[in-house]
C-alpha cells in the first residue's frame, strides 16, 4: 500500500502507509522523533534540541513545500498506550501531529494526522504552514523501513541509511543518489565494455 492523503473538513489532513513490521516493532522505531522528521524528503532541518525531559523538541527548519521557514516547538503526549503518540506544538498554525499504529495484514497500518487551528479567512498568511509533505513523508517512512527489513543486514547499510544521508538537506540527498546511481550505470558500462574485449580477444 503507498501513502495516501485525505484532506478532511475539520481542518485536518492525514497520510497512511502499510508498514512491514509489527505493531511493537514500529512503535519501538517511532520513539525516534527526530530521526523520524529527517526522514521527511522535504524538510531542511538546521537545528534539532531535544530538551531535559525528553519529551519536548524544538527545531530550526524550511519546509520546501510551503517555503515556511522558522522555528517549532512541541511536546509528545500518548494517545494509547502501545499504539502511538501525539505531538503538540506549542504555536503557529499546526496544532498537532498523530502518529496512530493499527494492526494489520502484513505489518501496520501508520497513519500521520496533522490537526490545523481553524482559519476563517482565506486570505490569512497562516494558511502559508499548511504542510503538503504528508505523502511524501509517510512514503519515505514506508520506504526506509522496508529497505532496513530487506538490506538491513548488509554492512554500512544502516549506517548510510540512519546516520549519513538524514544528516543531510534533502536536496543534498537528492544529489547524494543522483552521483551514486550515476557512478552504478557507469560501472555497469564498464563491465558491459569489458565484456565485450573480452570476447573479442579470446
């Protein structure tokens, strides 16, 4: 299953992806706030605290997708326990951010519900913060746990992965894999190259 979103009437938005992990297993991986926002292929995060308490988070960060940049608050209270949390920040537009686990055929069910203080006007600068990454987000979700589920074993894979690229921008990422993918094709055409001499010599 891709990550879906549905814009809702009550000033929500939310975001579902299938994940192959069961229900503990990916609320065990949730617990990790921060890693779980640079994960997000459209934030560029250029500070991240995470206060005494644990937690409570404060981030320095632009979103490319609304061109918001500034700094976010919020703290993490449970929803159920066992099956998710919620972030509530502090100010600005966006009031909270649920991640809700659910059981399901082949893993989780994630869902990211993004909750907006309600705007009368449609003219209001703060409809600026609607954040249009949710999809996006919840799909590079999916995307890396499967790829830990698979590749995960692999030496440096996790160390790539979890540490590497998402200390990065996501533009400096982007262009990360273009030189990777790029360096793979030209090997690959070396090898066919090479082939191909070989062949005709023997």
């Amino acid at each position: 299953m891709s990550a879906k979103e549905v814009q809702a009437k009550d000033n929500a938005a939310w975001a579902s992806a299938l994940i192959p992990l069961p229900p503990d297993q990916l609320l065990v991986y949730l617990s990790g706030v921060e890693r779980l926002f640079r994960l997000n292929p459209h934030l560029e995060i250029a500070e991240w605290q995470e206060l005494a308490d644990s937690r409570c988070f404060r981030f320095n960060a632009r979103n490319e997708t609304n061109g918001f940049h500034g700094e976010l608050s919020f703290h993490a209270e449970t929803v159920r326990e066992g099956s998710g949390y919620t972030l509530v920040y502090e100010h600005g537009l966006k009031r909270s951010t649920e991640f809700r686990i659910d059981a399901a055929s082949g893993g989780s069910l994630l869902t990211i519900t993004e909750d907006y203080h309600p705007v009368q006007d449609a003219t209001d600068d703060r409809l600026k913060e609607v954040d249009r990454s949710l999809i996006p987000w919840a799909a590079a979700i999916r995307r890396h746990l499967c790829g830990l589920a698979r590749f995960g074993h692999l030496p440096g894979y996790r160390w790539w992965t979890e540490r590497f690229m998402p200390g990065m921008f996501p533009r400096q990422r982007r262009i990360v894999r273009m030189i990777v993918w790029v360096s793979v094709l030209e090997f690959l055409v070396f090898l066919f190259v090479a082939l191909i001499f070989w062949l005709e010599t023997r």
